[in-house]
C-alpha cells in the first residue's frame, strides 16, 4: 500500500502492483468458500478463528486479514469465536 501511494504521489498509476494487492485481498476469502463447500450453508455454525495478529509472534492487530473474514462470516449469520 505505501508503494502505491509513493508512486501515486509521483503521478504514476502502478497498476500492476494494485492487480497483486487486489489478488492477495481476494485469497482472504478462499477459506470462507472451502469451509463453505466442506460445511454448507455457515448461517448459524460457530466459527473458530486464531491468529488475529497479522505478523507471527505479535499481538499486533493493525490491518489483519482476520477483521474482513469474520465480518464476511459474521453477515452470513456465522457465530464468530476469535
């Protein structure tokens, strides 16, 4: 995100780069499809979910992919446990 900006500040569109970080927000979903195909319809199922942190062996929550997948589950009407 900060290359993007950088490069927005500079007046160059690297749209390249907004393509992969687009790509690797869309893979914080597989999970929800696969548990989805393995559980069916998830309103009402109770769903684990560890490691909030997005960096190992911190409690730093800043911009973790965790906070989208369970407000996705969440308007599902899953039961989130985090």
């Amino acid at each position: 995100q900060a290359l993007i900006q950088i490069a927005g500040q500079m007046d160059y569109d690297f749209k390249l780069l907004k393509s992969v970080v687009e790509v690797n927000r869309e893979q914080r979903f597989n999970v929800i499809r696969k548990l989805e195909s393995l559980m069916g319809p998830l309103a009402g199922k109770t769903i684990g979910i560890w490691g909030l942190a997005f960096k190992p062996e911190t409690d730093d929550v800043r911009d973790s992919p965790a906070f989208e997948i369970i407000a996705a589950l969440t308007e599902m009407g899953a039961k989130v446990k985090a």
